[in-house]
C-alpha cells in the first residue's frame, strides 16, 4: 500500500507542475521539463515495480521490438512487391505452405497471423482445427526453398510474439 501512495504521490506532482509549466514558460523549455517529468514518473514506476512484476515492463519492450522488426518487413516487402510489378518477366514461385506452429494462445496465433497477412506478398489462408499449423500464401518462395519461407516466419515474426507474450 505504500507504494501505491508514492505512485499517487508521484503523478500528482506530475499533474500539478505539467499545468503551471504551461503557463509561465516558453513552449520548448514547458515541453523539454514535460518530458523530463515523464521520464521520472516512468522511471519511478519501474523502480517500484521491484515490489511487484516486471512482466508488463518487458512485454512494451517486446512489443516496441516487435513492431520495429514489422515496420522493418513492411518496407522491405513493398520493395519486393515494386520490384515485381516493374520487371514484368520475372518468374514467380507461389506457394501454399503449412507452418507448423510453436505459438499455443488464440491471441499469439491471431497476432501471426495478422501480422502474415499484413506483410505484403503473403496471405493467412487457416488454421488447422487442432491450431498446429497455419496455411499461407507467399507470392514468392525464396530461393525456391519453402523450408526457406517457413523459417523467416519462424525466426521473424514467431520468435518475438513468443518472447512478448511469455
């Protein structure tokens, strides 16, 4: 309970000096204090947390991971999608591949999913009725080896979703 009171404490202080900076100094001094008063209301959350878990600290910082890598894929994709559409003779490998699955929740396998389908050049087609394995199309098997696509998603997407949400 008393570190709750410092929680409250520690946000009131937050509140109360956010308003005044507004209104006596310029807006990039207000904004730079702001940022500083943010700063130590997050560190002083995660200095209290040693009472309680870390778990929420470290699933943000897997989930900021998460979405760099995606942001990463996303941009990468687009390029080899534009690469496709203006060399028209380049031949393509599609596939329909089953992946066989090391993500266990509704929520892990919904979140690869999504993030498959996102990507562009790829498409989530199911899921296995015992969730073990989710079918994909890829528009573009690298190098010609689906062990290949399978382990990118692996490695990529699966691997950070499993180290966010356990």
């Amino acid at each position: 309970m008393n570190s709750f009171k410092i929680l409250v404490a520690h946000l009131l202080v937050v509140i109360i000096t956010g308003f005044f900076l507004h209104e006596e100094l310029h807006s990039v001094m207000a904004g730079l204090w702001e940022f500083a008063i943010y700063c130590g209301f997050f560190t002083s959350l995660w200095l209290t947390s040693f009472i309680y878990s870390r778990k929420y600290f470290r699933q943000f910082y897997y989930f900021i991971l998460l979405m760099i890598f995606f942001i990463k894929e996303l941009f990468i994709s687009n390029l080899k999608i534009v690469w496709y559409v203006i060399t028209p003779d380049l031949q393509f490998t599609p596939a329909v591949l089953a992946l066989p699955l090391t993500v266990k929740s509704d929520v892990e396998i919904a979140l690869l999913a999504n993030l498959i389908t996102l990507t562009p050049g790829t498409l989530t087609l199911e899921i296995s009725d015992d969730h073990k394995f989710l079918f994909f199309h890829i528009i573009n098997v690298p190098n010609k080896d689906p062990e290949e696509a399978k382990r990118q998603i692996k490695e990529g997407f699966e691997k950070r979703i499993l180290k966010m949400t356990r």
